[in-house]
C-alpha cells in the first residue's frame, strides 16, 4: 500500500493493535484526518482479516462512489476489483473486492440475506454521527450478530463530532482520538436573517453572500443551500458570472458527470452549491471559502404525517454541523465561512444534530426487525431506542397493510414485503402491480411517489380526476428531461428489478388501476366528502383533511390522498390525490362485511339502525337495520356528550334541585355530597341517567325522562333525608309564613320576601345547620 500522508497516519499501528484485541472500537478523527480512505486499506493488512473483507457503511451515495475511487486509486487499480462499491440502483464489485463501500440500505438488506456475513471480517460505520435510522439499526443488527452467531466479526464505529462517550460506555469499547489538519477559519455573521419558509428569501440572502465573498476572498467557494430547489434557484441567479466562475451543483440525484464536475479543480474560479452531502467524508478540492444558509433537509417524518412517506423537512443545522461546514474553508489554508445568521443565533442551535430514530417513521424499521424474528426492540442495543408510540404506529401501518397475522407476526404478504428494498407503502404497491399483471405502470408509479415532485402546480392540469394520473403524463412525455433524471433512475432501476422493459414507455393507465396501486399502499388514505360537493373529507384513519389548491380535483365524493399537508388549523390539506368511484372500492376491499350498527339521525332528531359497510372510519355503504336496545342506549349517551345536556327537560323545578345540591357540593365538602356540575354528570351519565332511559329513541322521548327522580338516584338514603334540613325549598320567616327559597347556579340562596312578613326578624336567615347565610330581597306589599 503506498504510504500517504495524513493526520491519521501515526495512530494507524495502535488501531490495528486495538482491533485486534477488541471486538468493538470508537474512532473519533476530524474531518480531513483522512480516516474514510486510510483506514480501511490500512486493516486489510492485518492478520485477522486474511481472507474476509471489508464492509464500509457509507451514509451518502456520492461519497461512498468517491471513496471507493479514491482508494482504488492508490492500489492503481480500477474500481470493482479490490475496492468496490454497491450503493441503490448501482454497483462495481467482484470476487476480489476486499472493501466493499455500501450505503445504509445495502448493509440492513444484506444482513437480512446473510445473517452471519460470510466472508466479512470487519463492518465499518462511517460517519456515524450523522445519525441516520438505517445505520442505527445496522449497528443494532451486527451486534446481534456479533454476540449471537459471529464472536469473531469486528465492528469499527468512525465519527468527526459524536459525542463518544455515552457511546462507549454502552458498548464498553475503547475510544482512540485523531487529530486533523485545519487552518484557521475567519467566521463572519450575518445581521440580515432569511425567512426560511421563503425560498426566494433564503435564495437572495444567499446569492448576496456570495456576492460579498467573490468580492473580500481569493479561494473557491463552496456554498451549502437546503436542498435542490434552493440549488437550482441560485444557480440561476449566479448564472451572470459564468464567464469569470464555474457554478456548479452537488446534490445527491444530480448525473454522476455533473458531480464529478463540482469536485475536480476548474481552470477558473468555482462555486460549488452543495447540500450537506458535501459536509463530511466527500473532499471537494480548491475550497477556500464557505458560504452557509444554516438549513438543511433531513427526514424529520414524525415523519411526514403528509405523504405517509418519509419526507425532508427544512430544520436548522447544529452546532457540530456549523463546526463542520465551516471547517471545509481551512483544509488547505486560512479560509473564511460567512454565516447567514447572527452570533446569537448560532449559541441557540442544538449542540448535534438529533438522531433521526427519534423523529423518523419507523415503519421500515419495524418490517426489518420483525423479518430478522425481533418483535421487540428493547432485545437490542440502541443509542436512542424506538419510542414505544413510534414502534406502535410502525406496526399499526404493517397491519392495515395486510403485512401482519393475528399474532402481530409477518405473514407471508409481509415477508415478500420485507424483501423489497422500499418503504413498505410502495412495496404494497408493487406487490399490488405485480399480482394485477401491470408491474410497469407499479414500477413508474413507485419511482414517481419515491422522489421528490419536480412539478409545480401550473404545469399539471388545472381539472383533473387524478394528480398522480397527470403526472404520470408529464412523466411519459419527457423521460429524458434532467429534472426527472431521478425519476427515470428509479423506475428504470424497479422495471430491472422486476425483469420488465428497461426503456420507459407509456403503458395504458385507467383510474381504476391506478386505484387499485394507490389503495394498497395508502389503505388508510381512502376519503369520503363530508357532504355531497364538499372539499372537506374524512379519511378512513380518522383524519379530517381539507382539498387544497395543489390538487386539482374537483370535488369528487371518492379519492385517495397521497399527499397531504399538515397544517395548524383540525384539518390536512389535500395537495396531492386521485379521484375513486364508489364501484371500484367495492372490488378493491370486497372483503368489507355488513356490520350492524346504531347512529343519531341529526334530520330526525332520533336513534336509528342500519347496517354498515366500513372502511376504517369511512362509511361505504349504508342500509336499514334492526334496532338492538343496547346499542340504541349507547348512541343516546354519547350524542348527549356530543350536545350537552340541554337536551333533557331542566324545568325550573329540577334546575332548583340540582342548585341546591351544587351549594351542598361546593360549601360542605367535608360531607362528601355528590358533585352535580355539568362535566360531573356528563361523565356518570351511566349512573344516573342510563336506568331511566327506558325506550327513549329520540328528543321528544328525551324531554319526557324526570330528571328530579334521575338526579336524586345519585344520593343515598341519609342524604335525601339531610337535603331538606340543610338547603330547604321553603324557609319559616317572622310571620309564619313559609317562603320558597331561589337557589341561584353561583352564589348564596336568595329570599325574597314581603318586608312585613319579616318584622321581628333580628339576624340573617342562615341554612346548612347555619353556616350559610342567605341574601334576603325586601319586597313591598305589591310584591316589588
């Protein structure tokens, strides 16, 4: 191996030392000590790795292809032999591959096909401390194979910032530091903070720093944006400079040729606009200057409650991001980093990024464990554990896919499920295309609903009985176009997978089939209008959602809701959808059984029975019933929760009544008296109300229960007995007469009386054994 000079070179002879005394290792070097590429070729000399190889786990695609270049190259070898890598839709490996760089998925799908890794002597985790979900349950599976089936695999964990202690105390594994090269950074703020929920905002703020920064600095520019709509965005408004500087993209879905061309010297000035692919492991040579919004997109699903589908939020980075950004500018020199946020800003960000398990759907998670026979988490190691509410909702999603037996097991549906290198939504859709012999159009769609929506909402059509439908169309029109080029990797990569036509065509798509794919993966997303012609809609989850300008539906009774926006009001926003009629549900859940049912018909004022076909919350179809007396109890109930109870008869008699007890409630608590305010009794509306309710259907049957009778069920015998010596209905005044005391619902009882009747009264009145006065109201004799 030829030697290189890099900061982490001298401590290369303790790692080899330590790994093959330990298991498990923590690597902790900066970025630019040069571990992602000298320290897998440095251990393969080692003596306990003769005839295994090397799995790298690399978090980016980009990344892993350069490193493997990178090492390949100091071997002066081609790619593909001992260095390879396999990321999603590509891969260059051989037999003689010894370090194999894959991505998260890769590493999670192939422990799943072999369980002991045969062959492989040493799995990697690259830049772990960015945290994502699959490398979590990567490490969380190798160790599992580690204890349980391979004491001889050894794990190497590398990050630039993680906080490696907590980690190594789990894994009781040692911890060895390098340093890195860097030089000093000159960091400016900005006082002008961008709306992040403005592209434009974000976008000019930005193109005005690197205006500021061609103007006060010499070196390349690298300039981090959110994502590749503020990428694009900028590019063109920098496109003005392209005869003094290059400007050049680096994203993720971006032509391998055009990434290529962001990271090898220019023979001018460049400006390379990157997403965080370009924060750690990927060396882009010449920079000398960073410019960085502070945002980023990462998968923040609590997850996209939206899509259903884990979709990138717009978040702000974290200090140890900000460190890491910044430090690109001192790789090799003095460097400057202009901020787009205030010093007071940066000591308010989050010291690490959060783990993404925290927040993230985990939905594939709970498929891959339950596929390696885990049905509980806790059985495994985690820095940060799946939440219980997070795992419950993984498994709530798998069951009303189908992928699940009534032991919360996957059945054979979810073990073919499991197989598919897909959220589990688009691989129900897949497995829905496969068994319904339209695997092309499955495969376009599952490309299409898998990356971002390049389309806005102008270019799809204006009326329409299906969004997914006409985007299909743009699709078919231009599947050559750069800005479906990841569109058309993916579909061309399933159509491979599934040993269909590669070249994308046009295959004929109906509503009905297109029903058929959506429902699979979206069973829950099925939606009816609350009223004929409305845009309001309940989903069969219970969801209220609300057709929002991004859709362009018109109101159709049927549709299912692919895309939905959370927004702050009760209601979603519908921005993406596709209409369905009443007949294709029908064949597309015949299993829906009748189920005898009760509800309050609002017109009628009355309990009525029917029968129902349920999807979820959603009612399909709907026919009269026979009505079951208990059932018919329960409704009643609950629509006078629903209501209040101003839908019994309060006569002036019972409200009397129920005052008196309130003040017994209220001003002696020591007596336990029993509290009659209206959230009590809604909530005991089974002890007191239910025996008195008889055959009561309706409104009119309602008015007619004694509520005098109903209320006084809630006291015992001793009770009613002290009810009238301690608050009285009537009250003895000087003249012998017996007045009827007005109980208010606040306050103390009030006596109005004539005020000859009280001559010779020397005190207050008082009740409750004297404790509570009255208020007395002195009338004429006209009674006024």
């Amino acid at each position: 191996m030829p030697h290189i000079d890099v900061p982490i070179t001298p401590l290369l002879p303790k790692l080899l030392q330590t790994l093959t005394e330990q298991a498990t290792l923590i690597l902790q070097a900066p970025p630019g000590a040069g571990k992602t590429t000298r320290v897998p070729l440095a251990l393969l000399e080692a003596d306990w790795l003769r005839g295994k190889s090397i799995l790298m786990l690399e978090p980016r695609r980009l990344a892993a292809i350069n490193a493997a270049r990178f090492m390949a190259k100091q071997l002066a070898e081609e790619v593909g032999r001992s260095i390879g890598y396999r990321i999603r839709h590509q891969q260059k490996v051989s037999p003689a591959t010894r370090v194999e760089v894959i991505t998260e998925g890769i590493l999670t799908r192939r422990l799943q096909q072999d369980p002991e890794l045969n062959g492989v002597g040493l799995v990697i985790f690259d830049e772990f401390h960015e945290r994502h979900l699959q490398s979590d349950l990567a490490l969380a599976l190798c160790l599992d194979v580690q204890q349980g089936l391979r004491e001889d695999l050894k794990l190497l964990i590398m990050s630039a910032t993680l906080d490696t202690e907590p980690l190594a105390r789990q894994l009781r594994a040692p911890i060895l530091s390098s340093t890195g090269r860097s030089y000093p950074v000159t960091t400016h703020y900005s006082t002008h903070r961008p709306n992040e929920r403005k592209t434009g905002s974000l976008v000019e703020t930005t193109v005005a720093a690197v205006h500021r920064a061609l103007q006060e600095t010499t070196g390349d520019l690298l300039v981090f944006l959110p994502g590749e709509a503020e990428i694009r965005h900028c590019h063109q408004r920098l496109s003005g400079l392209s005869a003094v500087v290059s400007v050049c993209p680096l994203y993720g879905n971006l032509p391998f040729a055009e990434q290529e061309r962001a990271i090898k010297p220019a023979r001018q000035r460049k400006i390379v606009l990157a997403t965080n692919i370009a924060e750690t492991s990927l060396t882009i040579e010449g920079i000398g200057v960073v410019v960085d919004s502070g945002y980023c997109r990462q998968p923040r699903p609590r997850y996209d409650p939206g899509s259903g589908l884990t979709r990138l939020q717009l978040s702000r980075i974290s200090q140890a991001s900000a460190a890491q950004r910044a430090g690109r500018a001192g790789r090799l020199g003095p460097g400057s980093c202009y901020r787009l946020w205030s010093e007071g800003t940066q000591q308010a960000l989050l010291p690490f990024t959060p783990a993404e398990i925290r927040t993230a759907d985990l939905a594939p998670l709970v498929l891959d464990l339950l596929a390696w026979g885990i049905s509980d988490p806790a059985t495994l190691f985690w820095l940060d554990p799946p939440s219980p509410s997070a795992w419950q909702a993984g498994l709530e999603l798998l069951d009303r896919l189908g992928a699940l037996d009534s032991r919360k097991r996957l059945n054979s549906y979810g073990q073919a499920l499991a197989g598919l290198p897909i959220h589990p939504r688009l691989g129900s859709l897949l497995l829905a295309a496969k068994n319904n012999t339209c695997l092309e159009l499955g495969c376009d769609l599952a490309a299409l609903l898998s990356e971002p929506d390049p389309w806005s909402r102008t270019e799809a059509s204006e009326q329409s009985d299906s969004d997914i439908l006409d985007r299909l169309e743009l699709f078919y029109r231009q599947p050559n176009s750069t800005k479906l080029a990841a569109i058309t990797r993916t579909a061309r990569y399933w159509r491979r997978y599934f040993n269909c036509p590669a070249s994308v065509n046009h295959p004929a798509a109906t509503l009905e089939q297109l029903a058929l794919l959506l429902a699979a993966a979206f069973p829950d997303r099925v939606a009816r209008a609350r009223q004929p012609g409305s845009k309001r809609y309940l989903l069969a989850s219970g969801q209220g959602a609300r057709l929002g300008s991004g859709s362009a539906l018109q109101q159709p009774e049927f549709l299912i809701a692919v895309g939905l926006r959370i927004r702050q009001e009760v209601d979603a926003e519908i921005c993406l959808a596709s209409s369905v009629d009443k007949t294709t549900l029908e064949k597309l859940f015949p299993q829906l059984a009748w189920q005898q049912s009760c509800v309050w018909d609002q017109a009628q004022g009355r309990v009525v029975a029917c029968e129902q076909q349920r999807l979820g919350a959603l009612t399909i179809n709907q026919r009269p019933g026979k009505l079951q007396p208990e059932q018919a109890t329960g409704v009643i109930l609950e629509v006078i929760r629903r209501e209040g109870l101003q839908l019994l008869n309060w006569t002036d008699r019972v409200q009397q009544f129920r005052a008196r007890l309130r003040l017994l409630h209220n001003r002696l608590p020591e007596q336990n008296w029993p509290d009659f305010s209206e959230q009590s009794l809604l909530q005991t509306l089974e002890d007191w109300l239910l025996p008195h309710l008889g055959t009561v259907r309706s409104r009119e049957g309602l008015r007619k229960i004694d509520l005098s009778a109903a209320l006084g069920s809630r006291l015992d015998w001793q009770q009613r007995q002290q009810l009238e010596q301690l608050a009285p209905e009537r009250i003895a005044v000087p003249s012998g007469s017996q007045i009827r005391l007005q109980y208010p619902p606040a306050g103390p009882p009030i006596l109005a009386v004539k005020l000859q009747e009280m001559f010779g009264q020397l005190d207050t009145p008082r009740i409750a054994a004297g404790r509570i006065p009255v208020v007395v109201h002195l009338l004429s004799p006209a009674g006024r």
